[in-house]
C-alpha cells in the first residue's frame, strides 16, 4: 500500500513574523522556513508504517515555487521514498490544494493520503476535509493515534474533539490529519540528508494536472491586531459598570 | 565485498596517519595503547583486508557520491573496522563519514575555506570532498555583526560578486565618529576610512556565501553541531563527531534518540568563530597561544538590534561611530550606527569585557545608549525587526595563536585577526580561510605541510595589517582619554611603526573586582518605545532550544556559583548575560540559587569568557537550536 503525505513549507515556527509594509501579507524574504510541525508529524506516522510492513512506500509531496525542495528534501532525509513537488506559485488556497492533492491521487493511487491537520501559517484547518469530500474518501481528523489494519484495509483513528477522544473506524483509502499528539518527529541524520540527495523528486506542472488555479478567494489586506493596551485599575464596582457601559459598549 | 569496504576513504592518497590506523589493525589488542575515555572493547576478530586503502583508492571518481553509497555495505565488518575508530570515543554505534576536508563552522572563514578548496580543485583538475557543519539550523542563522564590509578577500575569493548578486549594494555614504556625552554628541575627527567599503547584513551575505559554497560542490550541513573532537592514538587529530540527538533532560534517550555522527577529514579546519567550544579545546590542548604571538586573547560582547526607521530619517550607506557614554572612562568600548537598505538600521554596543565592576549590565547600557538624545529621534517610530548579541576578539596582533595542529588548524575569529582599531574582522577572517585552504590543498595534493598556513598567514596583508593596528587597543589600559590620545599618535604620527608592541591588561575573567570594592549601577526602566526588557528583546531574536535536553552550559564545579560567584562577585552572569539565561533565584529554604535558562542561550560566549573563576563552560547544544537571525 502507498502513503502520500502533503507536506508544506511554512515560516519556522520560532521565528517572529512581521507584516509586509505594503499590508499584503507576512514578511517571508529573508525569514527562515521549515516544513508545516503537523506536516512532519503527518511524515512520521507515515514512517512508522512502513516500518512496520503495513505500507510498501511513502511519497511526500508539496506545492509552491522551487524552494519547496528544500522541503521535500528534509521530508526524502527524514525516510521518504521519494517526493512529487507541483510547481505552482506561493498563494495556494486549501480548495485549490485540494485539487491539486486529488489530481495527483488519482495518478499514484495510494491507500491513504496523510497530512497535517493545518498549516502553522494560515491556520485554515480545511485541506484535509476538502480533499476528502473532492475525492469521497472517509477522513480522520485531528488523529491522535492511527492504526492500521492491512488485512480488513481500515484504519482505526482516535480523534481529538471538543469533548474528548472519539474513535472513528474508516475504510481505506482515507484521508487522515494529524494533531499534535500522534507521534514526535524523527530527526533527518546526516548519513539521511546525505543518502536523500540521490532520491528522485518528480516535477510536476499545473497543466499536467490539469488544475485551474483561479480562487475565488482574494486577500485584501494583512493588519497586525492592534497594540495591547495597558490595563486600568479601578476602584469601585460603580466605575466598572460606567466604564462598560460607556466606554466598552458592550452593556 | 572489498569495494564497500573502501568506499568510505576518499579516493586521494591516504596520508601517514591513516595508514597508522590501519597498521594497528595488524597488532594483537593487547599491544596497542588504551585510553582512559574508551569503550569496553571485544577483541579484535574480524577479517583483516590486506591494506585495502593502498590497493583501492584510485577506483573511485567523485568524493561524496561514494561516500552515500557505503551505507549500505555488509554492517558486520563495517562494525569491525569502526571499532578502531571507536576505540577513542566514548560514544559506542557511531556511523562514521569520510571526507578530505571538514570545516566546523559555516561561517565567513568557513565558507570562504570551502569555497576556496573546491576553485583549487577546478583549477588544477582534481577533486576533492569538503564538508561544512554548522550548528545553526540555516547557514547565517547564528552570524551577527555590524556591519561595515571591506570586501578585499571577496574580491579575490569571488572577483565577480556583484555579477553573483552578493547581498552587497549599499556603499558607505557617510562617516561620522561622536564623542557622546550624558546630553551632547561632540563630532571627533574620524579615524576611520570606509571609502570603497558597503554596509551589509553579514547573515544575508553568509546566506548568499553558503549558496555559493554548495554551487561548488560543497556539502554544507544545517542544523548539526559538532561537540567532540576526534583524536587518534598518536594525539593527531581526526575529526570531529556530532551531538547526539534526541536526549533528554535527565540523561535519558528519547523516541527520536539518534546517536552523533562521526566526521573525520583528512584536513580539519575549526571556524566556530570567537571563543569556538572545540577551538578553545584544540588551542589549550596544543599549547597554541604560547606557540603563537604569546598573549592571551581578549574579547568584548557586542549586543546589536535592526530596526526598521521612518523613510525621513533613513540614510541609506550612513556611518556612525561613538566612543564615550553610556561607558566610563575605564571601559572600553563604542556604539555603531549603520544605515542599511530598506529603511533598515543597525545598531549597537560593543563593550570591553574586562570591565572591572562586576554590576556592569551590557545589555543595559545599550539600552541607555538608545536613550540618548542624539540616537532617540532616530528610532523613536520605529520597530525592533531582531536583537541579538555576540562576543569578539580584541586581542589582534598579540593574541594570534599557532593555528596549526596536527591533523588541521584554526581559521577565522576562532584564532582571532580582528582589527580593532577598523573594528573589521570579517574580512581577515575570511583571508585566513582562503589561507588555510590553499594550505589544505597543498597538503591533500603535494604532500606539505599545514604548516605553510601560517607562513602564508605571516606573509599576507592579514599580518601586517595586524600589526600596524596593534597598538591601539592596549592603549585604553591606561584609561579613556590617554588611550585616544596614544591612538591618535598611532593615527596620524606612527601609523604602527613604533617599535614596542603594547602588553593586554590582565584576562577578562580576572579583571572583575570583587563587589565590595564597587557600587551598583542603577538602570532605569524600560519605556518600550526605544528601550525594552531582555524577554521582549529576546522574543526578537528568535531564539530556542527543545527545552527537553541536558543544559548544554556546564559547571565545572557546582557549588561555585553560590559560593563564590554571588558572595564575592554579586552574581556577574545574571548582569552581563545577554539573553537573562543565569538567574539567582531564591529556593525553598530562602537560599539564592543560580538558575541556568538555557533554552534562551544566544550563543555569545561571554559566559566562557567572563566567569570569574572560568567556573562555566559553555558546550554546544542540539543542532538547529539557538538564534536564527536573517539581518543581522
């Protein structure tokens, strides 16, 4: 059985961010990127089951301009098979993802399309419940443990709800995204990175998926959320009824 | 068979130590010399391939490809042969890599190393495999400077950079020196001569050298902190071995646990930058500073913000020195001024570390110097985009240790070329790599000697330019206002003629007088406008650590801090450490107890300069941990 994981290449998480002057978006020139931490998590369990014979192959893939790569690079040092990266420009949106991500599963078949519940960057959290609907595949999200029954082709995943662990039984092929808790990550060793360097990544164009990129969604504009104020003491119950109901509006 | 056995040595000659290694295959165990550190060995029953290097090296082409594929050969008798190298290592299971060269340290030096080994090779038709490791988790991640680039090495390393795009466009537009006051900045002649130099981001351009270096053919290894040397039994150097990955903070071995990897060059080039853990290591273990010009080094800690100003106020090439407030006439130190592009601006204090009052708080002071009225207006709208903070060499001409040891050297601010009176090291630093390669490939190739690097070293304008500023720094031993006036002696009258060569004070670490001796310092509070507390500059700086491993800053005896450090001293570290990672809280039973942070650790090293009784070591930790600056 194949796994294809969706990774994505995201502003490292410890990095502090900062708005573009012109207001469009997020400063990312000169700004480091790592891969998506749910992505790798996605990449990790993965691994781990094809250690452990119930997958035969694990194909990272990933959409964006050339850097992604890099990305996929870290994704082939950490154990993947081999990578698919789409050439695409930077502004993907989930739907258009999704798309793109069901083009490709039609073209590798795998059992079981892996990736992480949302990216660090937009937080949208809509990828994986997309690509499911597009493909009508049963979807696991929010897994906080995958396993997996070659023999039946189901998995059982435990879901982080709201209201607590919920344990859905889904047939392969699925889509399942990965919370934070499912597994840590295994580090790329340096014999990896090393041995990474000769696995092949297949370019694939948009017209090759035959994808139309047009969004019906447009970012306007990017603000950081306003300055904390300083907090105010008061020094009667009186002052705070007046303070809410003149100044806050909000009684 | 035999050819997975050989494909892990480089396909060059072998040298005399290899062939060493191999001989003591041939002895019985019980004959060859045993070392206190080394691991339980079983004796030696494996199958003795008769001299395989010798017969095997030429079948071969390229370095690094074969290097990849010896992986997969027969574990069994690549276990046997790794007991060898093992045998001075305490880490047992480690995978162990070859290559010709390997530089610690993807910094200016190293890359410039690199780059310059791998021209070598196209020039003479040869190849050779190189590999640089760095700690940082991207190559630039962990560079902070200034920075006013003179770019004489560049233009012999890379004459067509600009071609290149090199991250290098704003020339010097201006150059002002300031004598500040508590209220006034009084314009001083400017000693200093930047026509032709261009102000830069020295982590863009160690970006831009990195992208280069790989161009060539280098392997250029992120996020892989190198934490031991590797020694054989002859005491030559053989390489170094990374962190092991994956443990935790109690000792044990996570999930992920990954043992370290064993890199051995036949050339070992350690660029860590000022006070490198493994340069600092090498030089004590050789004896080098006493083989070299003689002097202990000297250093200061630089702490330096980029902010992003209002379009107005932006002049883009302009430089500003300062001498004078917020320091005092016995330390020595300055702020520099610098316009990038961009609306960007950096700026920065550099202070002596062998202030003498132990509540001496750089960080502060720097926070006072932004304060004042003459540097105020110019940041007051503006935003902080990266703090951070590094110790350099002050040392110069006296301090230069041998950089040759057996099995490779030291290049860069490792060693230590700094000009201080230019406050530039960048680019000697980057000459002695280019230096120490050529060297390297005379070694790799014809069969020299390192030792050339440092007669190539004493013939280049490294040295001379070294020992025309020599005498400046040692100057301000004798206080603010005699230093600038021996240095403006030195300026305009000697110009580095004289025919002494001025002692350094006493070490750092012994400058510091006891705290009864001294008063405290008070600080004001930050306004959050111009002047910050050390969390919110530390946020800027992006710094982290997995919070889940040993400290990787080590106390050589436990009980020196509470019972000297706080009681003689008040506690230097919690003042002089840039990013608050010591602190003296009290515990349970109201004791004071020093609390190691070192998830916030900058990297600067000043802890390991300063301490005063050299009480705090610091170590490296898991790679791709520590600031990731990207302007600075």
């Amino acid at each position: 059985m194949k796994i294809m994981v969706a990774i994505k290449r995201v502003v490292d998480y410890a990095v502090k961010i900062r708005i573009k002057s012109d207001k469009t978006g997020v400063e990312t020139a000169n700004v480091k990127m790592s891969m998506n931490p749910f992505c790798e998590i996605a990449l990790e369990v993965a691994l781990r089951m094809k250690e452990s014979g119930v997958a035969s192959e694990v194909i990272a893939v990933s959409m964006g301009p050339s850097q992604c790569v890099d990305t996929l690079r870290t994704g082939l040092a950490m154990g993947a098979d081999r990578a698919i990266h789409v050439d695409a420009p930077s502004t993907l949106y989930p739907l258009t993802v999704a798309k793109l991500l069901k083009a490709l599963v039609q073209v590798e078949k795998p059992g079981l399309l892996i990736l992480g519940k949302q990216a660090i960057d937009d937080d949208c959290n809509q990828t994986g419940q997309m690509v499911a609907g597009l493909l009508n595949w049963p979807q696991g999200t929010f897994a906080s443990k995958v396993v997996v029954d070659k023999e039946k082709k189901a998995a059982t995943v435990d879901r982080e709800v709201d209201g607590g662990l919920e344990t859905l039984c889904l047939d392969l092929p699925a889509v399942i995204t990965t919370d934070l808790r499912l597994n840590q990550p295994r580090y790329a060793t340096l014999p990896n990175i090393m041995k990474a360097k000769s696995k092949p990544i297949k370019k694939m164009s948009l017209a090759e998926l035959n994808v139309d990129l047009r969004s019906d969604l447009e970012v306007v504009q990017v603000t950081a959320p306003p300055v904390r104020k300083a907090g105010v003491i008061l020094s009667s119950v009186d002052e705070l009824v007046d303070k809410l109901k003149n100044e806050a509006h909000v009684i | 068979m035999f050819k997975k056995i050989i494909t892990f040595t480089s396909k060059s000659k072998p040298k005399t130590f290899e062939s060493a290694s191999l001989h003591t295959l041939k002895h019985s165990p019980q004959s060859s010399p045993s070392k206190p550190n080394s691991s339980t060995q079983k004796p030696l029953n494996i199958i003795i391939p008769p001299n395989p290097l010798n017969s095997f090296n030429r079948s071969f082409s390229s370095g690094y490809h074969s290097n990849s594929i010896n992986y997969k050969g027969s574990s069994l008798i690549r276990n046997g042969f790794w007991n060898l190298g093992r045998r001075f290592s305490s880490e047992a299971a480690r995978e162990c890599i070859e290559y010709d060269v390997v530089i610690v340290g993807g910094g200016p030096a190293g890359l410039s190393a690199a780059i310059r080994l791998k021209q070598l090779c196209r020039d003479n038709d040869v190849d050779l495999s190189v590999c640089v490791v760095e700690k940082g988790a991207e190559v630039g991640a962990h560079i902070l400077s200034g920075n006013v680039f003179e770019p004489r090495a560049l233009n012999e390393l890379i004459p067509n950079w600009k071609e290149e795009e090199a991250p290098i466009s704003v020339g010097v537009s201006s150059d002002k020196f300031m004598l500040l006051t508590k209220k006034h900045a009084i314009p001083m002649p400017n000693p200093f001569d930047n026509k032709g130099n261009y102000v830069i981001s020295l982590s863009q351009f160690v970006r831009w050298l990195g992208q280069k270096a790989e161009e060539l053919g280098v392997e250029v290894y992120p996020g892989f902190a190198a934490k031991e040397v590797l020694f054989d039994e002859n005491e030559n150097v053989i390489g170094i071995a990374t962190n092991d990955m994956g443990i935790g903070k109690d000792g044990s071995k996570k999930d992920n646990y990954q043992p370290g990897v064993e890199l051995k060059g036949r050339v070992n080039l350690f660029a860590e930058g000022c006070r490198g853990s493994l340069s600092e290591k090498i030089i004590r273990k050789y004896d080098l500073r006493k083989k070299g010009q003689g002097q202990h080094q000297t250093y200061a800690l630089g702490i330096k913000e980029v902010w992003e100003i209002d379009a107005d106020k932006h002049k883009p090439g302009a430089v500003v020195h300062t001498l004078g407030w917020p320091l005092d006439h016995k330390t020595y130190g300055g702020s520099f001024l610098y316009h990038m592009q961009d609306r960007q601006v950096s700026i920065g204090l550099v202070c002596a570390l062998n202030y003498h009052n132990p509540y001496f708080n750089p960080y502060e002071e720097f926070q006072n110097l932004k304060r004042h009225p003459a540097i105020r207006p110019l940041l007051e709208n503006g935003t902080v985009l990266q703090y951070g903070a590094r110790t350099l060499n002050e040392g110069g001409f006296q301090s230069i240790p041998y950089p040759v040891f057996p099995g490779g050297a030291i290049v860069g601010c490792s060693a230590g070329f700094l000009n201080v009176p230019k406050i530039k090291g960048t680019h000697t630093a980057m000459k002695s790599g280019m230096l120490a390669a050529e060297s390297a490939f005379g070694v790799l190739h014809k069969g020299s000697n390192m030792k050339t690097y440092w007669e190539s070293l004493k013939n280049s304008w490294i040295w001379e330019e070294l020992h025309r500023a020599r005498n400046y720094r040692p100057a301000f031993e004798y206080g603010l206002l005699p230093g600038m006036a021996i240095s403006a002696l030195e300026h305009y009258l000697l110009k580095g003629r004289a025919p002494y060569t001025l002692k350094h004070g006493k070490p750092d670490h012994e400058a510091t007088h006891e705290a009864s001796q001294c008063s405290p310092i008070e600080y004001p509070k930050p306004d959050g406008i111009v002047s910050f507390d050390v969390p919110t500059s530390l946020y800027r700086s992006n710094t982290n650590h997995d919070h889940d491993q040993p400290a990787h800053l080590r106390l050589r005896d436990p009980k020196v801090p509470e019972h000297v450090n706080l009681p003689k001293y008040a506690g230097p570290e919690s003042r002089y450490c840039p990013a608050r990672v010591y602190e003296y809280v009290s515990d349970d039973n109201g004791q004071m107890k020093l609390q190691i942070n070192a998830q916030n650790c900058l990297h600067c090293k000043a802890c390991d300069i300063k301490d005063p009784k050299q009480n705090i070591e610091w170590t490296v930790p898991e790679g791709g941990g520590g600031p990731k600056y990207s302007v600075m």
